[in-house]
C-alpha cells in the first residue's frame, strides 16, 4: 500500500508541475503580448554616436533631448492609444487624423524622428541633385534659402519647429508650426525640420536661438534630407 500510495503522490506531484509549468509560460507569453503591444512604437534609432554632433550639439543635449524627451513621447503615446482607433494606425495616420494629447505626442515622436536623422557628424555643405534644383527654382539660391529657414525659425514664437515641404507637385513651402505640429496635418510631406523647443537647444545656447540654428547647417545630412523630397 506505501509503494502504491507513494507512486499516486508522485504523479499528483508530477501532473501538479507540469501544469504550473504550463500556466508560467502562458503568463509568460501573454506578457510578452502585451509587452510588444505597448511597445508599437519605438524612437528612431540614431544613425551616430552621443557625442558625434559636438560642437554643434553636445552629448548631454542629444542624450536629454533624445533619451529623455523623446522617448517620453514615445511612451506616452503608445499608452495614450490603446483602446482608440489609433491602436493599430501608423505614425503618419494618427498625425494626420488624431487630435489633443494623442497629436502631440504622435506629432513629436515623428518629428523627433525625422530630426534626429537629418544630421551626420561632418556633415553640412549643399544639397545635391532634384532637392538643390527645386530650392534654387523656389527661393534663387541655396544662401537665400537658409537666411528665409533661419529667419522663420527665429521669429517662431515660443515652441514649435521651422520646416521645409514639399506639396504633391513638388513645390517647396518653409513651414512654421507651433508645438507639435508638421506639415502632415496641411497636406504637405516634411523634408527638413529644426526643432525650437528650448529643450534642443538651450544647454548649448541659452537663449541664443539664432545662434543655435545657425550652426546646424553643419551638421545637415543631405543625403538623407534629399531623399524625402
């Protein structure tokens, strides 16, 4: 009776492990559901080191302004759609349709996205090709171009950015937008936008945002600029 008894226990035990085996890794697979269902959207990953931007950005603004701010959008705007229409939209969807607290961290995770990637270390010079052949048709000349881009952005009160857009038949526009806006949201696709958010810029420059915008000639990647239009 012992041996039968002890051969019934180790099957309860055995049949009892296996189940609590089963029941880890359901958990454990619904938390990565909703792991990846939070995680829908994700910054842009930078295409340069921290540091490679200095002087004309420092390390400590690019690790604030991309790993603080940036991501902060980024999470609140994965938290914010959940249970919305805009659950399952794409970036540019939700931009272009949302409104309130959804728009403004959907419209500054794009933003952001294109920004950081519209810069290279040693970067600067002039555009090439179809892009330097519309600004010159558009604005004269490439000079005259950046002291018009430079100007709005100056003169862009309080947040927001300063762009370059383009319409369906290709014609350039220098935008300004307040807060988070893009030119999604006017019918226009952006090219090329500065960020006037103090918190780009105000570690390095203070308050010298003329100054600021000056300097990230620089660093402009044309390349990948060039490619968006």
């Amino acid at each position: 009776m012992k041996a039968i008894r002890s051969s019934l226990l180790a099957v309860i035990f055995a049949a009892s492990a296996v189940m609590c085996s089963n029941s880890n890794a359901a958990n454990n697979e619904n938390n990565n559901f909703k792991n990846k269902e939070t995680m829908k959207f994700e910054k842009v990953a930078l295409p340069y080191a921290t540091d490679a931007l200095e002087p004309v950005i420092s390390k400590t603004t690019v690790e604030l302004h991309y790993g603080k701010h940036h991501q902060a959008y980024v999470d609140n705007l994965n938290k914010l759609i959940v249970g919305t229409e805009f659950e399952n939209a794409d970036l540019e969807t939700i931009v272009k349709k949302s409104s309130g607290a959804i728009f403004n961290n959907a419209g500054q995770t794009l933003n952001h996205n294109l920004y950081f990637t519209s810069f290279k270390p040693n970067g600067g010079g002039e555009p090439k090709g179809k892009l330097a052949e519309a600004i010159k048709s558009q604005f004269g000349s490439f000079d005259k171009f950046k002291e018009e881009f430079s100007a709005a952005g100056v003169s862009l009160f309080g947040s927001g950015w300063v762009w370059l857009a383009k319409d369906a038949s290709g014609k350039l526009s220098i935008e300004k937008d307040s807060n988070a806006g893009n030119p999604l949201t006017k019918g226009l696709t952006p090219i090329l936008g500065f960020d006037v958010w103090e918190h780009s810029y105000y570690l390095d420059y203070q308050n010298r945002r003329a100054d600021h915008l000056k300097e990230l000639w620089k660093i402009i990647d044309w390349d990948v600029v060039g490619s968006r239009y």
